[in-house]
C-alpha cells in the first residue's frame, strides 16, 4: 500500500538510470516506485500531463535574513526608482515608527539610484528621531544615519575597521555607508534577536518557498560574523521544525567566526570545531550542519570584491580581503584538517586564488578523500582559475538571478575585457565540475524558475547579454536545482534525483522547463509541492 501515487505525469527524474517515467508512488516519505502504477494507492492523483521534478533544493540563501527582510521597507529597484523614492519610502515608514525606534530597509542598489548611496542627512530629514540602517542588495554594505552614527560613537574622522570601511566624505565625516565588517559595528546594537523572532522569520519564510517548489536549502551562515542574527541562531530553526513551522529541509553553514580550538587529544586533528565536536553531517533529513562559511572578499556590484586588477574606472580600487591574507588560509586549513566542509565566500579572481591555494594546501598537508570543499559565487574566473577548481574537486556555486538584477552592475563593475569572466556555468561543466542552483535570498528574487531562467538567458534588467556563453540549457539548469544542490551538500543519495528509496520531495510544474521556449521558464507555474511523501503546497492539483 502506497500513500500517494502521482500518475499520468510527465517525470523528469534526475536519475540517469531513467531519466523520465509517467508515474511516481510514494509510501513513508520515500519514492517507493517509479512508473509501475501501485496496485493500490490511499491517494491516487491523475495530473493531466503535468511536470514532476525533485524538489528544488537552493544551495545558498539566507533564509533568516529574507523572513524578517518581509516586514522592513523595501527599498529595491523596482520598487525604488530614485534616491528621492527611497526617502520617501522611509519617510513613510517613520510616520509609524515612534522616535528612537528602528526603520530598517532592505535591499537598494546605488547601481540603480544613479550611482550614489543613500545620505545620512537626508536620511535624518526623512525618518526625525529614529534610527536608520538600510541594507545594501549585496548584505555587504549597509547605510546609517546620524543618530546610529552617534550611538555608535564614530561621527569623527579616522575610525578604522579591519575587514571593512567607514566611509567618509572629501572633508573626513561619515558619510553613514558602512562597509563589510563595519557593518558589525551596527550590529552591536541591534543584535541578538530574540529567537522567538526569528522562528517566525523561518516559517514565513518557508511558506514561500514551498509555494515556489523548493524542498531544500542551505542557509549560507549562521551564528557569528555580519551575516548572524544571534549567536544561537540554529535553536531558531530547531524551534521552528518542533513546531511544524519548517516545511522545507535545510542545512545550515556555521559561519567560520564560531569555530574554536576544542581542547581534543592531539591525535584527533580537531583544531577547530564547534562544542561536543559536531561538525559538517551532523543532523538529520530535516535539520543538518553543513559547510563552514569563510568570508574571503566581499561584494562585485558594491566593488568591495578582492581583485587582481582594479574595477573598471574606478581608480586604483582592487577591494580587499575580509581578513589578512594569511589569517583567511589558516582559517580554510584548520577547518579542513578538523573534518570540515568548507565553504569560501570568494568573488572577485584574487579571493578565488587564495582560496584555491587554500584547498590544495590543506589537501596536500592533510589528504581526505572527497571533501567537496565549495566556493560560494565564484563571479569573476579567470580560465586557469576554472582548471585548477576542476582538479581540486572544488565545487562553484554561483547564482542565476543575479544576471538579471544585478547584470549591468556586474558589467560595469569589472569593464568589457573582463566580461567574458563573469558568473561561469557551462565552462564549469565542460571542466567535470558539479553546479548545483541556488539564489542567495534576500540578495536577488529566490524563485528556483527565476533562478534557472537566468542560467539559461543570461540577460540584464537593461536588455544586456550577460556573458552568454556561459549560458548552460535549460536540462542543465534543472539538473543543478536539483541533483546538483543535492551533491554540494553530501546528499545526493538520500535527495535530488527521482528513484526508489529517495526522499519523496517533489515539484509539480505547469509545462516542461525543458519544452517551453526559454523565454517562457520564468512564468511557468508552481502546482504543488511535496516534502517527505506530504503535500506542502497545492495550487489545486491534488485535489
Ligand atoms: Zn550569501
């Protein structure tokens, strides 16, 4: 006896042993058959043609960060069309906010504000009284106005923060942008949230995944460093799974911060971990620890990336690493010589050299078999750079939505003979690599049809062309949503594909991605959703 059992159905598997069946039956939140029409069924579904594909599985959001960016002002283009407009915005945010209390916003882009960050006197105008932190698209940077200057004690000149900026105008005051680790400091105010806060902020948060198809996700960083938003942040998703509020399966990188010396024997190589010794796997279908998350550079569209040469015209600005050189190796070493998965933010090509030095030297000093160490972004790659990842096993995760919403930033940011470098997809594949798909939510919209319209179309929010040569089909981009996230987080036989056995984490879709113009991928619709054998969404479908 199966509990489900989708039939005359249009299955795109996943699984190279059969890459497309009619029917899919499911019992104990397992695939319990693909194709042979179980004898019997507590629920039989007849679903018209329609699509089924494993789960959409996001390799990299910041699923925290996006639920509690629902209830700050959004302060993205579009909406937001000027400076003028996002003042506004805020002004109209203030006139509920009683002074002293915080007005946040999410998600501006100065690329698209005609070039400017926003200003903290004309922030100070907008919102009287209250406190101003407006968070760039990128989560790299951040602008405050005068009064959280003052809290934070840094309205003078010369303040100096390692890994980050205080910028200043022409005559040395702080112009309130606060860069990379400056942002830390606005944090010290602001921070730790409650828990009980960010439960909600999953469970809002998971609600929408599930009604765009995704079962799984990997939150890109938690509990230390700018991206946290509480030391204890992985008791927020546990509350939220006790209290069915999870929906989706998600892994949670340790942000790198938090790692310390163990106090273990010496033979046991345990240099750095967290408590108890638990590290990368531990866990369970639901709720596991992935990678450790490694900050190297920051950010391309806010030009604070580490780059060999400068972005285009603009000076003599390579960016900067998050922390010295050397500290950032010993960091990536360490964590690999403890059993770790790491992970390093890397975007510009001198972050990816030093991370890929990295990899080869811990894997020199300390061999492991299959580490799968992964490189978050991996933006601008220059041809040898795409080599030696392929050798070392390396595993790229780039993003496909940031074409359309930060393309012509990108474009800009590195000038045309660097075009050719940008957010690689089909050279990765061609070297052997794996590319899984993921959004890196709040950044850019997280919808997985979105994500793999990018992939495949590869076109600015101006019309641009966006490095199409790096343009992967749309077969290729399923498979990286699916299988490919899968295999970036060690579970590719436990999810990602469609086959006996398998987690039952299914999406129902409209039409074929593979059949439809490209063109049409980003408007095809969700119809249902399965996590764990039980519908989680249902446009209608399941009856
Ligand atoms: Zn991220």
């Amino acid at each position: 006896m199966t509990d489900l059992a989708l039939v005359n159905a249009n299955v795109l598997t996943m699984d190279p042993a059969r890459p497309r069946a009619t029917a899919v039956a499911v019992a104990g939140g397992r695939i319990a058959a693909v194709d042979e029409v179980p004898a019997k069924a507590l629920r039989l579904v007849d679903l018209r043609g329609a699509t089924v594909l494993p789960g959409f599985h996001d390799a990299h959001n910041h699923m925290i960060g996006f639920g509690m960016s629902l209830g700050e002002v959004d302060i993205g283009s579009p909406p937001v069309g000027s400076l003028d407009e996002l003042y506004a915005a805020i002004a109209r945010r203030a006139e509920t906010t009683a002074p002293g209390e915080w007005v946040i916003g999410t998600g501006y882009d100065q690329n698209k504000l005609g070039g400017h960050h926003p200003d903290r006197d004309a922030l100070d105008r907008a919102a009287p009284g209250c406190r101003v932190w407006l968070r760039h698209t990128s989560g790299h940077m951040c602008v405050v106005n005068s009064v959280v200057l003052a809290d934070l004690g840094i309205d003078a000149a010369g303040t100096e923060v390692p890994g980050g900026r205080v910028a200043t105008d022409s005559g040395g005051r702080p112009t309130g942008l606060l860069e990379e680790r400056a942002q830390l400091l606005v944090g010290s105010l602001v921070y730790p949230y409650p828990l009980a806060e960010l439960t909600d902020a999953i469970a809002k948060a998971a609600e929408q995944y599930l009604k765009e198809g995704v079962t799984s996700c990997t939150e890109a960083g938690i509990g230390g460093g700018w991206v946290a938003h509480s030391p204890a942040e992985l008791a927020a998703y546990a509350a939220a799974r006790d209290q069915g509020r999870l929906g989706v399966r998600v892994e949670l990188m340790t942000a790198g911060e938090v790692l310390h010396p163990l106090g273990a024997h010496a033979d046991d190589n345990l240099v750095a971990g967290l408590d108890l010794g638990i590290r990368t796997g531990f866990g369970d279908d639901w709720l596991r620890l992935g990678a450790v998350k490694i900050f190297a550079d920051g950010s391309l569209v806010g030009r604070t990336a580490a780059m060999h040469d400068p972005f285009a015209g603009n000076g003599d600005n390579r960016g900067y690493l998050q922390a010295d050189a050397a500290g950032l190796r010993a960091a990536i070493i360490a964590a690999h010589r403890s059993g770790w998965q790491v992970a390093t933010h890397a975007i510009g090509d001198r972050a990816i050299d030093l991370a890929l030095d990295a990899y080869a030297e811990a894997l020199e000093l300390y061999p492991r078999p299959d580490p799968r160490h992964r490189i978050e972004h991996f933006a601008v790659v220059q041809p040898r750079q795409v080599t030696r990842a392929a050798e070392l096993g390396v595993i790229a995760v780039p993003q496909g939505r940031f074409a359309a919403e930060l393309g012509d930033g990108m474009l800009a940011a590195v000038g045309p003979d660097r075009h050719g470098w940008l957010y690689r997809q089909r050279s990765l594949l061609e070297a052997g690599m794996v590319l899984p798909g993921s959004s890196d939510r709040p950044v850019v919209a997280g919808a997985p049809l979105l994500g793999i319209d990018g992939m495949v179309n590869r076109r600015t929010s101006s019309g641009a062309p966006f490095n199409p040569d790096e343009a992967v089909t749309a077969e290729q981009a399923l498979r990286a949503w699916t299988w490919g996230s899968a295999y970036a987080s060690r579970q590719e036989h436990v999810k990602g594909s469609i086959a006996p056995g398998l987690l039952a984490d299914l999406v129902v879709l409209s039409e074929d991605p593979t059949a439809v113009s490209p063109d049409r991928i980003a408007g095809l619709e969700v119809l249902a959703t399965i996590t764990g054998g039980q519908p989680r969404y249902d446009a209608g479908i399941l009856g």
